[in-house]
C-alpha cells in the first residue's frame, strides 16, 4: 500500500482542497475535476439556502422548585460558520411535561443573535419531570431534531416532600414476567412514614396494570408484586403512590419504574464506512441500550453460520465499542450475549456485501492529521471508474479529491486543519454522484476560550456585595469581547457536575450533528488530552455518526 501523491488547487469557504488520485491528465481529468466542482457547489448552494440555525439555551440551574423563577440566555447561531444568526427576530419557548401537555408559552425577541429572559414556575406546580423546548419560526422548517431541547426537574416544597427509594426485580413466573417491588417512603428529615394507608396505582401510559391499597410499615416500607402483561410499554411503566390521610389533600407522586431487563438490551452493529464487504477488514462499532435509553454494558462473541466463534467484543464505554472483522462473502454474522440465568440472546450483524468499497479513518490522538483508507473488491478496480470523496464540516464542503482505484487499494494522510473545529464527515460517491460510503471523525483545533474569574474576597458574609474580575482569552492568550452567561448557585442545590453535563462548545461541536441521544456529552469536552476519552469519542462518532440510510441522497 502506498501514499498517492496529490494536486492541490485552492478554493472556496475555509480552504477547499482539491486532490487528484490516480487520474491521468488529459480530457478526463478535466471532466473529472468539473464535476467534482459541480458536486462542491452544488453541496454548499443547499447549504447556503438552508441557512440552517443552532440554538443552544443556557439556564441558570439544572434542576427548580415549584414557584422559582428560570433564568435563560439563548445564544442562536448560523450553524455553518457559528457566528450570530440574523434570519430569526423572534425566539419561542415551550414548557411541557413529562406527558407532553404544554404548560407554558413564551415569545422574547433575539438581538444580534443573543435572547435572555425568565419563565416564572407557577408554586402549584406538580413535582415531576419537564422539558423545555426552543426553536425559530425558521427552525421548524427541518425536522424535530434541529429544536433545542433541554429536560429537568421540578420538585415542591422541601420541608413537606417525601424521598422514596425503591427497587424493581423482574422474575420468571410459569413463563410470565413479574414485578416484584420494595418501597421505603420518608420524609426530608428522614423521619420514616409509617402506619399510612395509600393508594398504589401502576401503569404505562395508555391502561392500568395494577391498583391497590396498602399500608407501610413502622419504618415507612412497602412491598408490592404485579403481573407485567406481554403488550405493556416497559418504557413508560410509572407508580402513583397516593395520601389517603383527608389532611393531605391529594398529595401525590409519581415514581418511574425502570425495569432494564437484560434480554431486552437494544443492540446493533454499523460497519465503518456504512457497509461489510466481503474480503476486506472492516471496524464495526456498535451501542447497547438499556430499557431506560442509557448504555448498556454488554461483551459477547461473534459467529458465522456455522456456529464458529469469530471474535469477540466488549463494551468501553456507554455500551459502545469497536472491534475488527474480515467478513465472508455469503456469510451471516450473529452475535451472542449471555443473559443472568445463563441463557442467550442473538442478534445478527449487517448483511455482507460481495461487492463494494470500505473507507476507513484512523484519527490520531494529538495529530492535525489522520489517515484515510479507501479499499475495493477487484471488480471496482477492473471497472477503472473516477469516484468523489468529500470533506463537510458543518455541512460546508472543505476538501474534495478525485480517485480512480486502477492501481487498488491506496492511503493517503489528509490534513485535519483544512476543517474547522468539529465534526468532519466524509462521503464517497459514485459516477452517478451516489453516495457509497460515509465516515464521521472529530477535529479537535484547541482553539476554544479560556475564562479566567477573580473575586476581590475569599470570604462573604451575608448581604456583602461581589466584585469579579473576567478575563476572556484565546489559545493564544489575545484578550476577547464577547457575550458570556453567568449563574451564581448555592453549591448546597445545585452540584458542579451537573452543570457541565452539557456546554454551548459540546451542544454546537458536537451532539448538534448526531442523531439520538449522546449520553453525558460533557465527558468528551476534554478528549483531546485524554487517549482513552479520544478513542470513546471516535466510537461515538462510529456508532451514532452512521448514516447508511441518507447516503443515496447525497447529490
């Protein structure tokens, strides 16, 4: 295998690259390059006509009480070149609950980009979960994934709330599925609720699965079984737990009751590239999900239809992982995981492809560059056909290259710094201006702000007032003018962690371009310095970056 040499020409947007790999000089590298020309301009005329917007709302705590008041800056932003968005005037904003009704509707004006204002919590607020949800008039010409959408919750008063921890095991009973519960129900001095008569109510959203009245036990526990019917949304199962005392009022809470039953993992397999073919090593990623939408913790074995082990595989991280595989043409890959009481479930992999072409990435830790390796089956090179490869970042095309596989297989290193800060994505097309294969990796640039805060004291007394001194800066230590949100919280209320789950740098870089939902986003805000953090990031990308099913219309 060797490294093409390549002919660059310098183009448009950041630094369009163009390189030609394989391509003799003559009429067909002129045709070549113009329709390469032809594919970046038509790339990036969609995306100036798109125009599309990223909203990122910063509050002012993670979690409130009934009655408090929810501070927010929202930050809109042209999502190509992330700098304020002037397409938009007007920002709506929806409250809703854990049932989907909306509770609240605001409208606030956006100057230059920038919105800030409050919601008011009305105080009879029900405790429980609530999403907030910001878009543009412009926003809801895409679909629902472009909507900001931020979920947290609401509690009541404190000095009258009840903390209830409570467990859910699942058995077998003559081939049924039961639910088997302990409740142990206090107050917030943790003085124990006992001798109190409630009302149990269980079910899934759509019909009841189980009522009942019970009474706890001096130490405020209670015990509790049901029968879960085979059609029962096991995602949506909650328990009303209901107050019968008449000075109580209607006191009531609602409990999620999160089952993650092993053979219910949700595991699937995407090849890189977007495809296996047959011969050719390909790294295929893959995510388990439990019941509850979060990662699961699986390793397993892989088998063809022969029942031979192949490979193994385990979980690193979120219930994601890599592992290599060189399939068979005609074969059927399944993979196996081994469940509690020692039996399996199966899943199979993606089919295998007798012809095709893999696209691999390996995006070095600490490097402005990474290596890129295209490989076809012997019929491709035989055909002697010109294929595209391009390079988006931000949905803007970067680079581009021309590639004929007459000489087979190749590596090349491409330069990281032609793209932005990011998600970099790279697409291989057909003649025909298809999509063949697609290929998310991450661009870190360390080119992100450092703020530095400096109070005048190391102690306050009540009622003293704060001075802070902010000092912005970039990599390079030039002082910058911005605009910035700051929140002072009670670290009583609020814990730190929980305000760098996700950031405006995570939210615009990152989870913005991924479909579904990326669990604790702000644990890759510094995977540039961390090796093992880089490679979980370069599974993220693999794993919920896979999109085989849009590549056909590319063009």
């Amino acid at each position: 295998m060797k490294t093409k040499a390549v002919h660059i020409i310098t183009g448009i947007f950041i630094c369009v690259l163009l390189h030609l790999f394989n391509i003799s000089p003559g009429c067909s590298q002129t045709l070549a390059k113009q329709n390469l020309s032809q594919i970046i301009a038509k790339l990036n005329t969609q995306n100036d006509s798109l125009s599309i917007e990223k909203l990122y709302l910063q509050t002012d705590k993670p979690t409130y009480l009934a009655g408090d008041t929810l501070w927010f800056k929202a930050y809109l932003l042209n999502a190509s070149f992330l700098t304020y968005s002037n397409k938009s005037a007007v920002l709506y904003l929806e409250l809703s609950n854990d049932s989907n009704r909306l509770i609240q509707r605001v409208m606030v004006p956006v100057n230059g980009g920038m919105a800030s204002g409050y919601i008011g919590l009305d105080a009879d607020m029900t405790q429980g979960g609530y999403t907030l949800t910001g878009y543009t008039n412009w926003m809801r010409n895409f679909d629902e994934s472009y909507l900001f959408k931020k979920h947290f919750y609401v509690g009541t008063n404190a000095g009258s709330e009840w903390l209830i921890n409570y467990n859910a095991h699942l058995i077998k009973d003559n081939s049924k599925d039961k639910i088997e519960m302990g409740l142990k129900i206090t107050q917030f001095d943790k003085a124990p609720v006992g001798l109190r008569e409630m009302q149990l109510n269980i079910s899934d959203g759509k019909r009841t699965l189980f009522k009942d009245k019970a009474e706890t036990s001096l130490d405020g526990a209670l015990k509790l079984s049901f029968d879960l019917p085979d059609k029962a949304d096991s995602k949506n199962i909650s328990l009303v737990v209901h107050d019968l005392r008449k000075s109580q009022g209607s006191r009531k809470i609602s409990i999620p009751v999160i089952l993650n039953r092993p053979e219910k993992v949700d595991l699937q397999f995407m090849p890189e590239g977007g495809k296996l073919v047959a011969g050719q090593q390909t790294n295929i990623a893959f995510k388990a999900l439990n019941e509850d939408g979060y990662g699961a913790a699986v390793s397993g074995k892989i088998y063809n239809n022969k029942q031979q082990e192949i490979t193994s595989f385990t979980a690193t991280h979120s219930g994601m992982g890599v592992f290599s595989l060189v399939p068979e043409n005609a074969e059927i890959y399944t993979a196996r995981i081994q469940l509690p009481d020692g039996k399996y479930q199966t899943y199979q992999l993606p089919s295998v492809e007798s012809s095709g072409i893999t696209l691999n990435v390996n995006n070095r830790f600490k490097s402005d560059s990474c290596d890129i390796t295209l490989t076809p089956t012997p019929d491709i090179v035989a055909a002697d056909k010109t294929y595209y490869l391009v390079g988006m970042a931000r949905n803007v095309v970067c680079w581009g290259a021309l590639i004929k596989f007459n000489k087979g297989p190749f590596q090349f290193t491409l330069n990281k710094q032609v793209f932005p800060s990011g998600i970099v994505r790279l697409i291989l097309m057909n003649e025909n201006k298809v999509g063949l294969n697609e290929r998310m990796f991450y661009n870190g640039r360390d080119d992100q702000l450092n703020i530095q805060l400096e109070s005048d004291k190391s102690e306050y007394r009540q009622r003293d007032s704060i001075s802070l001194n902010i000092k912005v800066t970039d990599n390079h230590g030039e002082p910058i003018q911005g605009s910035f949100s700051l929140a002072v919280t009670d670290n009583g209320q609020v814990k730190t962690d929980s305000i760098a789950e996700r950031s405006l740098v995570s939210h615009m870089l990152l989870t913005s371009d991924l479909k579904g939902n990326v669990e604790g986003p702000g644990y890759y805000d510094d995977a540039a310095i961390h090796p093992e953090k880089w490679q979980h990031l370069n599974h993220l990308l693999m794993a919920q970056g896979w999109a085989r099913l849009r590549l056909e219309s590319v063009i």
